[in-house]
C-alpha cells in the first residue's frame, strides 16, 4: 500500500504492463517523467533534513505571506496577471450575502427559502474549517446534517454504470436540514448535539478525555422525520488547494487503492464514484467528507443550491431542498429573473466561483528543519499514518490551467475511502461509501486552523478539540497507527503534534 504508485511505474518502466494494482498508468508524462515522478513521490526514509521542496506544498502556487487569520485567502503564487482579476471577481461572490425575494437588489436576491447559510463565505470563514457550535452559541454557522433514507426497490434516481446520483432524501426534510428560513417561513428545525465524556488512558498512563457526540433534531416545523432517517453532521472543509487536488491524475489515486488488502498491511482505501453532472460521466469522487463529489464546478453547484438555495445552471433548483410535501416553501418567490436568465445565479456566477476555489493557494509550511518537526515526521511515517495520508504527489502536465500544470504537491492524503471503526461511523452511506468509511482529509494548511478560524476542531463534526483527541478517534484501518501513537511517550507525541502544526 504504501509504495503502489511507485511499485506500479517501475514495472511500467521495466516493460511490464501488470502493474502492482492492475491500473493504468498516467498517459500525460513520457517514460522519462514517469521515472521522474516515481523517484520524487516516493516515500522518505531519510528523517534527518527536510526534503527537497517540503516547505512548499503547492509546489509554484505555494503562498508566501506572514502567517495570518488571511493565510487561506490568497491566489496561487503562479497565476497569470489576467488570472488574478477572475480570482477577485470570484471572491466577491465568495463573500457574497444573498436575501430573500422579492428585493430592490435583484442580482442578489434568491435566498432559500430554506437554507443553511446566506453566502458561500458564511461556512467557510476566511476559507478555512467549520465548527460546532461554540459554547452558548445558539446557531449553527458552519456544520450541518444530512439526511437520507435507504433507497427503496424502485430507486428513482439518475443511475450511470451501477452508479446512482446522490442519495434519497428523507421525504418531508431533503437531503439536509435547514435551521434557517426566509421572512414568512418557518426553519426546519434545529440540530442537537449532547456530548458524553469518554476518558481514554494511554501507553504512559495519561489520561485524554475525549467527547463523544450524539445527535437528533428538535422543533421541527413540517412534521416528522422518516421513521428510518439517516443523519450525519458535517462541517465545512478548508477550501486550500483544491484545484490541485482536482488535477492529480485518477490513475495516481487508483494506484494507491487496496480493496482487499492483497499487501496485507491492513490498509484497504477504496475509491467513490460518482456521476460528474457537468460530463454526465462516472467518475471519481474526491471532494467532500466521503469523496461525494467529482468535480469543483458539481460541488459548488451542490452547496449553492444546498446550503443557500440558490439555483445555478447545473443545478437549477431556485426553492433549494424544498421538498414536495413542503408547499408552504414551494410558494414563495425566487429569484429568477426572465432578464438575467432561467436560474438564479447565471453562468458568471458559478464560472467565476469555481474558478475562486480553484485557485486558492496553500501556505507555505514553517519549521521544516525544526528538530522535534523532524522526529515528529519519522514517528509519523513510523507509526503508518503516511499509509494512508500520502504526502506527495505530481499535478497533470494535461491540467487546463498552466498553474496547476506539472506541480508537486503535498497534500498529505490518497483521497480514498477507509472504514474508520465504529467509533467515528455516522451509519450513513454516501455513493458507494458506507456507513464507517470516509475520505482521508488533507493535512496540509492543519496547523493554521486556529489561527485562520480560531478554533481547533477537527474531524467531520469537530468532536475533536485538538489534534492528539483527532488521532485517538481514529478505528477501524486506522487502529494500528491510533495504537501507535497511544503507546508513544508524551515527548514523542508532542514531536508528532509539532509536526503536524507545521503543515
């Protein structure tokens, strides 16, 4: 597992086309690149010194300014003069605050009528990590459920190769609850997270006490939920890098897939497809919490008509996650506008979104040559957390955008999924993610999560106050590197800690 990608071009480069995990190889290098590639996104065994080019995580696109609550917020480092003025213009309607219809500002009306937040910019402040609710905060700003039921006999749903669109929603609520509404209009209802303390004694009798969340909703406005409902809290995810993470090759990630642990390391990722809805195509997922999402342009689709309820050309839904059972909703105005065309935020909108997330840059790391980051990074590698949370790899030379062409990146996961134990299970499946599995998450930009959202809640629903809490949650593929790291002394988990802050 650990060296499947490198494993798989030298066999490709010695004339063999079994490959270590019956993959196809990239076809965007010559054999002389893929050497290339195979030799700098091999895994380290030298703990001595940094890297070469470790400090930058973003390979030319990796931002260079005094760490800042803005450290998120910047450009890549390589675009064009040109590109810099799509990326503002993407920004403003970033941060953007959309309101209710009718209103005198028509480009901005269209609001919900159910909705999660008024703006993209609402969840992810300054662009980094949602939270739970901080204590004494009555409103959910940037974490949500999701809801879904199982898919009945007569699955309704847009189906590509075995593939289904999207999950079923739960009948009276959709596919997610919305705690806030528009004027004349009552909020779905409100999420509820009660805590129970579970003490956790290590390897050197410390003890850790970490928080184990429990959820149900309260107040609902339209009736009850599916007595067979499936919720799921999720927070917003940094937005760093992720044009980069959209042009690292399918058959690198592939690559690094196990699904029946033929190595024997205990390491099984598998991928989540999806159908793209802009190529109508399956392909695979590699954003969102379980790799639901394929493609920046679907993802931000999703969230515009789901957190905001505003609809874009590719998907065109200007009540949001109404349901039919909710006419109340299905009455109110939208924003659509016959001038501005059928949707209410047309092409430009969307296009320039997309291209804003696409192009946010990723701090360059600090501390590099520290020695306690140096044996924090070999306690790392030597307790496998590298197995799954890879560190390097080479952007496409086929990538549209010459900035992101050809770039090594450090990204710090295989955007796979893993069944992470029943301890972090949300028993929800997503695509072809089950109940217990979930996307690796990129490390890079982690130890600025206080200092850009000031907080440091970690994992999908932030139950994790700080890092060493995030690593005890850890099940299921993961026990043995949690284990490791629980069996460590508090020197050496400091060391890790340390280097996990300097990404």
């Amino acid at each position: 597992m650990k060296t499947a990608l490198t494993l798989a071009l030298i066999a490709l480069l010695a004339g063999g086309l079994a490959l270590a995990q019956d993959q196809a190889v990239r076809s965007d290098l010559t054999p002389e690149d893929l050497a290339r590639v195979a030799r700098v996104t091999a895994p380290t065994t030298d703990f001595s010194k940094p890297e070469n080019f470790e400090a930058k995580p973003a390979g030319a696109g990796t931002t260079t300014f005094a760490p800042n609550a803005d450290s998120f917020s910047h450009f890549l480092d390589n675009l064009s003069f040109e590109q810099e003025e799509q990326f503002k213009l993407g920004n403003a309607l970033f941060r953007k605050i959309w309101v209710s219809s009718p209103s005198s500002t028509q480009a901005s009306d269209g609001l919900g009528p159910l909705f999660n937040a008024r703006g993209c910019q609402s969840c992810h402040l300054k662009d980094g990590r949602g939270h739970p609710p901080f204590e004494g905060q009555a409103e959910n700003v940037s974490m949500f459920l999701r809801l879904s039921v199982p898919p009945e006999a007569d699955d309704k749903r847009v189906a590509l190769d075995g593939v289904f669109a999207g999950e079923v929603g739960d009948p009276t609520y959709g596919t997610q609850l919305q705690d806030f509404a528009v004027p004349g209009l009552q909020a779905e209802g409100r999420m509820v997270i009660d805590y129970v303390d579970l003490p956790v004694t290590l390897g050197d009798g410390t003890t850790v006490t970490l928080r184990e969340p429990h959820y149900s909703v309260a107040d609902l406005a339209y009736g009850p939920l599916a007595h067979n409902v499936m919720l799921s809290p999720r927070l917003a995810n940094p937005m760093i890098g992720l044009g980069l993470v959209e042009q690292i090759p399918t058959e690198d990630i592939l690559a690094l897939a196990d699904p029946d642990d033929r190595d024997g390391d205990g390491i099984s990722g598998r991928p989540n497809w999806t159908i793209e809805p802009v190529s109508q195509s399956v392909m695979l997922g590699r954003f969102g919490w379980k790799a639901g999402m394929a493609s920046i342009r679907s993802q931000s689709a999703g969230a515009f008509a789901g957190d905001i309820g505003i609809a874009t050309p590719l998907v065109n839904l200007p009540h949001g996650d109404c349901t039919e059972r909710q006419t109340e909703c299905l009455a109110m105005p939208t924003g659509v506008q016959d001038r501005l065309g059928p949707s209410e935020a047309p092409d430009p909108v969307l296009d320039l979104v997309t291209f804003y997330a696409q192009t946010l840059g990723v701090p360059e790391r600090r501390n590099v040559g520290d020695a306690a980051v140096l044996r924090g990074k070999a306690a790392f590698y030597g307790a496998g957390c590298a197995s799954c949370h890879v560190p390097k790899f080479v952007t496409s030379r086929d990538a549209e955008n010459p900035a992101h062409r050809f770039q090594l990146i450090w990204p710090y996961s295989d955007f796979l999924l893993h069944d992470m134990g029943t301890g972090l299970a949300d028993n929800r499946p997503e695509g072809q993610a089950d109940g217990q599995e979930w996307r690796t998450p990129p490390l890079w930009g982690i130890g600025l999560t206080e200092t850009v959202s000031g907080h440091t809640f970690f994992l999908h629903d932030g139950r994790a106050r700080n890092l060493v809490e995030a690593i005890l949650w850890h099940g299921g593929e993961a026990q043995a590197a949690r284990d490791a790291f629980a069996q460590m002394s508090q020197a050496q988990r400091d060391d890790v800690v340390a280097f996990l802050e300097s990404l």
